[in-house]
C-alpha cells in the first residue's frame, strides 16, 4: 500500500510545484502585462519592460550616460542652475520627452502610472475615494523605515490614525507650540552669534546640522515634551535608518530583494530594533497622562479603533517613528535650501528682511506678528514650489479608480506624482518656471499657478500632510529671526549639487558666508 501512495504523493508534489510555477509567473510578469494592457487601451504607453525587472535595466543604462561631473556644479563666476530635473531622474526626463507627460513604466513586477499632467493631478486631488490608497510596497520593502503608519496605510486603518493624529495639529493647537518653536529660534541664532564672534566677525558656515537640530528640537518637545539625551539618539538612529533605506518612496524593484540578508538590509533590520526599543523606552518614560505632548494621543489611539496587523505596541513605534521622520527632516531641508536661495537672490533677502524690521519693530516676533509677513510667506511658498520635502506623492489603486473623465487606474497599478517636475513645468508656471520669483504667489496660489491643485509641497487631496500648520509655522519663524539677526551670501566652498537620495538634499550641504546685523 504505502508503494501504491508513492505515485500519489509525486503527482501532488508536481501538481503543487507547477501551480506555484504558475503563480510566480503570474505575479512575476503576467500581472503587470495585463495591467499595462489595460493603460495601453486608454492611449497611455511607455518603455517596453524587460522580464522579472521591468524597465529597471532601461534605468540603470539612462543613469549611466550621466555623470556627476554633468551636475550643475556651482561656480561663483557662472549662474547657478535651478532645473534638476534631469540631474536627478534622468529617465523621468527622457521618457517625459519621448511618451508625454503621462506615461507608465515598471519597476520588477510593481506597474507604475506617472502623472505629470497637471489636470489629471486636479483630478485625483478631488478624488476622495479610499480605494486610492497607500501602495502595499512601502510596508513591504520600505518596512523597516515605516512601518505601518500614517504615510503607508490605507482605508479604515490609515483613517483611524489620520483622525487620532491630525487634530493635535491643527491651527489653534499649533499656535499653542509657538513657544516651543520661538526657544529653538533663540538657540540657533545664538550658535550663530557665537561662531561669527569667535570668527571675527563673519563666518562660513555649513547650515544643515544647525537647521535640522532647529527643527529637530521643536518636534521632539511636540511629541515628547523634552529634548534631552535619549530622543536626540532616537532622531539620531532615525537619521542612520534614513540613509541605510533609501527614499521612503522610490522603489527599488528587484523581486525579493528586501529578504537577502546584505549589509544594507542588515543595517535596516538592526537599526529598526533599536528604534524599537527607544521609542517604547520613552513611551515609558513620559507623562502620558500630559495630553499636550502627542505621543499622548498615540498612546490613546491604540488602545481602540482599527488597527490592522499592528500590535498597539506597533501601532505606537511606527505612527512615532514616521512622524519623527517626516518633521525632523523635511521642514529642516525646505529651510536649508531656503537659506541657500536667499543668499543666491539678496534683493529678496532685503525685501524680506525690511518687512520682518518693520513688522516686529526689533522686538521678537509673536503669532499675530507672523501672518502679517506677507513677502515672507510668497518667499517660503516660492522655496516649497522648488524644493519641495516629498519626493514622490505616490498612490495604489485598491480597486479600479475612476480619475475625473480621462483615466481609469486598473487595481493593483501605482500612481506617481514627482513634484519637483510638477513645479517646473512652463505651462503650469509660466515661462519664467525655472526661476526664484515669489513676486508669483502676490495673489496665492491660485494666481501663481495655471492648475493650483499642482502646487503639492504637502501631498494630494485627503492626505494632506496634516503638519502643514507647524511646518509654516517654523519656516517663519526661522526666516525672520535669521533675517533679522544676520546677512548671509553664498560661500565660494558652496557647490550646488542636489541628491536625490533619502530626501532631496544638498549632496555637500549648504555652505554661506555670515554677518552679524
């Protein structure tokens, strides 16, 4: 009998292997065929893939034909170049050229729509629909970096945490922070003072430390209510899993490779524990009974509502983590390349300094004081419109999602919005769209832009960041103790290479020469 079962147990083995044959065939190519099938039959094409990487290969070989020395390294004797779109994403640029601005492409067996035309962008940031959601990839090879938070989540369980997070930000609690944002000002201009006293009086100074720990000081009082040892090591390993991931948005492709166990993914995986542990440490460690601090309200959040997979321990470490992430990082690099293109354009930066004096009369701004600056918020605007802190505004279909009248996204097809070319774009803006003009922004956005809903320096539609408040908040208060305390102008050891790496930074930082007012 047991001869007679041998056949039996070889035919469901071989019928297993041939169905998990099948599958991966499926998922591996098959899938994103079809799905690309289906863009193609609304007019909408791009790079033929490749089997198993998509386009990736295409990619590597565009990037390879540009090298850094083709940057627009900056020379004090030539204009600094603002457009870096084709620095950056090369192929972007060229199949932009090549299949319009809507076009799609694959990255492995994840099919790609990127949209660049801004009425179909109008459209979906009318969309309300929660089957356009948060693509599985950023839970799955960004994991170690978000989690399941706030940025990666989707329907009841992304709406949960937006509805447990977003009022502790909004305006009336965020003027209740000015405070908090007002003592940090005070700190940096204070290390300022202190170096350009110590250099005699003007200074060379690398920016990007300073700004980051400006910002990264306000958040850690926010969530936390104190900056002390340990959240400065958390931002700190914060920082570390940033640069071993990657960016947060852009994926890599390559099937599986999240699971290899290679240094990089090792560095994740280790990094992830520790940040783990550290912030369940300071969750102890703080007063949460203090509603005000919003580690508070995670706390709370995780004790009911709908919380997916996640362990309300897990709920706690990655909604915290993220917003560590995102309000440590991204207002401190708007400010720093907003430093920068203030020292590139000093009749701006004494337009914007003659009304911070007037205004504030020497004294220290205050709340009311800040909503009267009205040059100073086209400047900030204008420095969100060409740095932007996202890199990408990305999107899942979860189902087949109807966008306005023109296109239809086939369930399973992500969406891709890169600001950056969004804010550039010369039929948006206008022929002088590579230029730093907040005269733009004199009537708001709607008057700056052909298509205002394009302007997305805070994401799209019902995701919205919900710090938009507190980030504006400490831009302007940045801006005009600076403005008020200091003249600065562009170092000659300044060389203007933007990186698109975790962030769109400065490859070398922001290097500027200071003086004491």
């Amino acid at each position: 009998m047991e001869i007679a079962l041998l056949p039996c147990a070889f035919l469901a083995f071989v019928l297993l292997l041939f169905c998990l044959i099948m599958y991966a065939v499926y998922d591996l190519f098959l899938k994103a065929k079809i799905l690309r099938a289906k863009l193609q039959k609304q007019g909408i094409d791009g790079p033929k893939p490749s089997f198993v990487l998509g386009n990736i290969p295409d990619i590597q070989k565009i990037r390879s034909k540009v090298l850094e020395a083709d940057a627009s390294t900056y020379n004090v004797n030539e204009p600094l170049s603002l457009d870096c779109r084709s620095i950056l994403l090369p192929h972007i640029s060229q199949w932009t050229k090549q299949f319009g601005k809507t076009f799609t492409f694959a990255l492995g067996k994840v099919q790609i729509l990127y949209i660049g035309d801004g009425e179909l962008v109008r459209e979906m940031s009318q969309c309300k629909s929660l089957d356009l959601g948060k693509p599985s990839y950023l839970q799955k090879d960004r994991g170690p970096l978000l989690g399941k938070g706030i940025l990666t989540t989707s329907k009841e369980v992304w709406d949960h945490q937006r509805k447990s997070i977003a009022p502790t930000l909004y305006m009336d609690k965020v003027k209740n922070m000015y405070s908090i944002v007002l003592e940090s000002g005070n700190t940096l201009v204070k290390s300022w003072e202190k170096l350009i006293e110590t250099e005699g009086g003007i200074a060379d100074i690398r920016v990007d430390d300073y700004v980051k720990k400006f910002t990264s000081t306000i958040f850690s009082n926010v969530m936390f209510g104190r900056y002390d040892a340990a959240t400065k090591d958390l931002f700190s390993k914060c920082r570390d899993l940033m640069e071993a991931s990657g960016s947060p948005t852009v994926l890599d492709g390559r099937p599986f490779y999240r699971f290899f166990p290679t240094k990089k993914n090792k560095d994740q995986w280790r990094i992830e524990k520790e940040i783990y542990r550290s912030i369940l440490d300071l969750t102890k460690n703080c007063d949460v009974s203090e509603s005000k601090n919003m580690i508070h309200t995670l706390v709370e959040a995780s004790k009911y509502g709908e919380l997916g997979s996640s362990t309300p321990q897990q709920f706690i470490v990655d909604n915290c983590k993220e917003l560590c992430i995102v309000a440590m990082d991204v207002p401190g690099i708007t400010g720093i390349w907003g430093l920068m293109l203030l020292a590139l354009h000093p009749e701006w930066q004494a337009r914007a300094r003659a009304e911070v004096l007037k205004v504030c009369g020497g004294q220290i701004p205050d709340s009311e004081k800040l909503g009267k600056m009205r040059v100073l918020k086209m400047i900030i605007q204008e420095i969100l419109r060409l740095y932007p802190g996202v890199g990408f505004t990305v999107r899942e279909a979860l189902a087949d999602v109807q966008i306005g009248s023109k296109v239809r996204v086939p369930k399973g097809v992500n969406t891709w919005i890169w600001p950056i070319a969004m804010h550039r774009d010369p039929q948006l803006w206008g022929p002088d769209a590579l230029k730093f003009n907040p005269e733009r922004f004199c009537n708001g956005v709607s008057g700056a832009c052909k298509i205002p809903q394009a302007y997305i320096p805070f994401g799209l539609g019902p995701r919205t960041c919900p710090g938009k408040n507190l980030g504006m908040m400490e831009l302007t208060v940045m801006f005009s103790m600076v403005l008020a305390n200091f003249s600065f102008s562009l170092s000659p050891n300044y060389y203007h290479v933007p990186n698109f790496n975790v962030l769109l930074e400065p490859k070398y930082g922001v290097k500027l020469i200071f003086q004491k007012l």
